[in-house]
C-alpha cells in the first residue's frame, strides 16, 4: 500500500511540474509577443519626422468592445494656428495597469483650434476591465 501510495505521489508531482511547464512557456510565449507588439507601435512612430511632442493636445476616452476587440476614441486638439496631423501610439491596460496592447492611431487634418477624433482598436482580443492611455503623442 506504501508503494502504491508513494507512485501517485510521485506522478502527481511530475503531472504538476508539466503543467507549470507548459504555463510558463505559454507565458513566455505570450510575454514575446506583447513585446513584439509594443516594439512595432514604437517603430511606427519612430517614422514620423519632425513630429513634436503633442501628448497634452491629445486625450484617450472610455474602451468599448467593437465586435471582438477592444476601442478607444482619441481625440486630438489643435492649439496652433495652421492645420496639423498627429500620430498616437494608444497603451491599453487591465485594471491594474498591466500591459495588454498597443496600436498607433493617425489623425489628419486638424484645423487650427479644432478637435478632430480617430479609433484605436486592440490588435486581438483584450479581456476584463480595460483602459485606454496615451503613451505617445507626435504633432507633425
């Protein structure tokens, strides 16, 4: 009986083991690719050329779900007096401030003194209680 008792133990433990095994590689493989993301959105605005820091001109609104992704309204304001287009790299996080997505978002053609919106929209699917932050705003 012993015997019997200590081979359940044991495969129990190695079952266990595979199992953190396969979730840690699973995180790995998700930790990559949320990376792989946030590198391309900062390869995005990285290719805007004279652009200026315009964070203050810009302002993210409540995430709704769109079909099976996840939206935010960005607005931006033109506080110069010629037309101006912007380019906003748009950080989604879970409600404690986790990473979850990130997209760039072009809005074109504001007129001077005028708000002009655009839509950021998840690259996948983004569950829970999520929100919307600007984590780069370039006028140009």
């Amino acid at each position: 009986m012993r015997r019997t008792t200590a081979v359940l133990s044991l495969t129990a433990a190695l079952a266990l083991t595979g199992c953190d095994t396969i979730a840690d590689k699973a995180g790995e493989v998700v930790s990559s690719a949320t990376a792989a993301v946030a590198s391309a959105a900062q390869d995005k605005m990285n290719e805007v050329k004279d652009g200026v820091n315009a964070r203050g001109d810009v302002k993210a609104g409540p995430t709704s779900t769109d079909g099976d992704r996840t939206v935010a309204e960005i607005t931006a304001t033109n506080p110069k007096d010629k037309d101006a287009d912007y380019t906003v790299m748009v950080t989604f996080r879970d409600g404690e401030g986790n990473f979850l997505d990130s997209v760039v978002v072009t809005i074109d053609g504001v007129g001077p003194g005028a708000s002009k919106s655009g839509t950021a929209r998840s690259n996948r699917t983004l569950s829970g209680d999520t929100r919307a932050e600007i984590a780069q705003a370039l006028r140009h």
